[in-house]
C-alpha cells in the first residue's frame, strides 16, 4: 500500500474516533482512550525501521502450506529503541486516564528502560507463553501486561503485515491465525460474493477463512454456531458466538455498509456488542490463545 493511501485511511480513521468521542457518557471516553493509542501507534508505524524477513519463495511457500506464519519472532528485527519509546507512551497514556497503582506503572516504565528485559517479554507475549514468569522489579497483573505489549508492538506487527501479506495465498490459507504474525482474529467481515475475512488483533492484517467454521476453536457443527445482529443497524453488525467454546467475535457485513469499512474504527463503534456478548456469558475468542504452539512450528519450520 503506498504510503499516501496509507496516510488518507490513517486520517480517515482518526476523523471516526473523534466523532465518536462526542459526548459526556462512557463510551465518549472510551473512544477518546482508543483514539489517543491509535493515535500513538500510527505515529509509530509511520517512523517504524523493520527489516524485512529473508524468506525465499520457496520458504514462504512451504510456511503457508505447514500452517506455519510468516512472521516467527526469530524473524521480528524492530527497531528496539522505537519499542521502547512507544511502550514508554502507552504506559503513559494508560497512567492518565486509568486506575493502576503507581507502583505497577513504576514496573512498567523499568521494562521500557531495560531493553533485554524488554524483548524477553515481546518474546514471551508474542509467543504466547506465560508472562508472570517475567523477572519484574514487582508483580504486574497478567492481562494488563498483555494489553500493554499487544499496544507496543502493534505498529512494528502491522508495518511487517503490509511487506508480507501480498506473499500469502489467500484461497490455501484459510486457517484461524494470522498468516503473518500467527495472531487471533478479534473482528470478521463478509465482502462481495460473500467471502468471510478475518482481522487479525496483533498485526491488523485480514485473511480469508470459511463462513461456517468457528474462528476461535474451529468447530464446523452448524448447531454449535450462530449469529446475532444489532438492533439499531439490522444485518450490517454481527455477533457470532460459539456453544462448544463459548466465544464471539464481532463481525461487519460490508456489503450493507454505505461507505468504506475501516475495521480498527469498528472495534470501538461495536463495543456495545463486547459487552451484550460478555453479559451472556461469552468471552472474546482472540484473548484464548494468542500464539499456536509456537516450539512446533518453529521445529517444523527449521
């Protein structure tokens, strides 16, 4: 995508948070929240020096036909003193307008100043392992941890996703990872010719997949899976929850949408829809499972 497209959604996506941030209620904060990390991160990603993967098109080839992602983190070269910058922002916007204890912001902040530490633990998040075992100078708790890498390496993780995602084949894919990162999808959209995509929660990156298939545990029983849509927008906002995993995710039909569909604004415009799901007892199915297993694929990538 060159950069000015890329500059024109960024704006056009910015111009959406900030009139959803209109208002005195919570989801005008919420939005002014969000606003201001994307804002962090499209900052970042404009400035952000990766290298790109030495794959040769044989490897990607047979990544793609293994199941494997594109991006193992052997493969993720980041500028890491532009990590530790941008980490040091969203901690700082995270102590602005939330109630951590200024003791965890205090660990935060000597992870973005140790940059061994630092990339322990982008290793272990992107990995998937567990973040507790981090050695922290005090203990942090684990999904706040993880929401604040996930913020920090947003921006590299989509920067990789633009090089990389035209190498992927789309029709042979189909998994419920992301092709690039090996991320969870957190949002679904149906195209033209009723293709079902899938929008990864790590790297932004879409893919196909199949309409009748749980994206979270991969159940194909029809009677195990639904879908439920706004009232407010009948049939262009969905909510597909799973009875065998009991999860959801979010989905747009982008056919009934009058203007172009800007997946990142329409995390927060269906935030409603995150907590009708929750309230029935569903959890979102990106947060079970954020890397496959990734000693095997690394075994079998080798």
């Amino acid at each position: 995508m060159k950069m000015e497209v890329t500059n024109e959604i960024d704006s056009r996506i910015m111009m959406g948070l900030r009139t959803l941030e209109k208002g005195e209620d919570d989801f005008s904060r919420l939005a002014r929240v969000y606003r201001e990390l994307v804002q962090i991160q499209m900052d970042a990603k404009s400035k952000a020096r990766v290298i790109r993967p030495g794959l040769s098109e044989h490897v990607a080839r047979e990544r793609q036909r293994e199941g494997i992602p594109l991006l193992l983190f052997e493969d993720f070269h980041p500028d890491w003193n532009q990590v530790q910058a941008v980490l040091n922002q969203v901690v700082d916007r995270a102590a602005a307008d939330t109630d951590v204890p200024g003791e965890t912001n205090d660990a935060l902040r000597a992870l973005g100043s140790d940059p061994v530490l630092l990339r322990q633990a982008a290793e272990t998040w992107y990995r998937g392992l567990p973040l507790n075992r981090l050695p922290l100078t005090r203990p942090v708790d684990v999904e706040l941890l993880t929401s604040v890498l996930g913020a920090t390496l947003k921006p590299f993780l989509s920067a990789y996703a633009a090089l990389l995602l035209p190498d992927v084949e789309q029709e042979s894919w189909r998994r419920n990872v992301c092709p690039v990162c090996g991320g969870k999808p957190d949002f679904t959209s149906l195209k033209e010719g009723g293709t079902r995509w899938l929008f990864c929660s790590r790297c932004d990156a879409e893919w196909l997949f199949s309409r009748m298939e749980c994206p979270c545990c991969g159940t194909q029983d029809q009677e195990a899976l639904a879908f439920f849509t706004s009232e407010e927008e009948p049939g262009l906002y969905r909510l597909y929850v799973c009875e065998k995993c009991r999860t959801y995710i979010k989905g747009i039909d982008s056919r009934l949408s009058d203007a172009d569909v800007l997946l990142p604004l329409e995390r927060v415009r269906t935030l409603d829809l995150d907590r009708q799901a929750q309230e029935n007892g569903y959890s979102p199915g990106w947060t079970t499972r954020e890397f496959p297993a990734e000693e095997e694929t690394e075994r079998r990538a080798s």
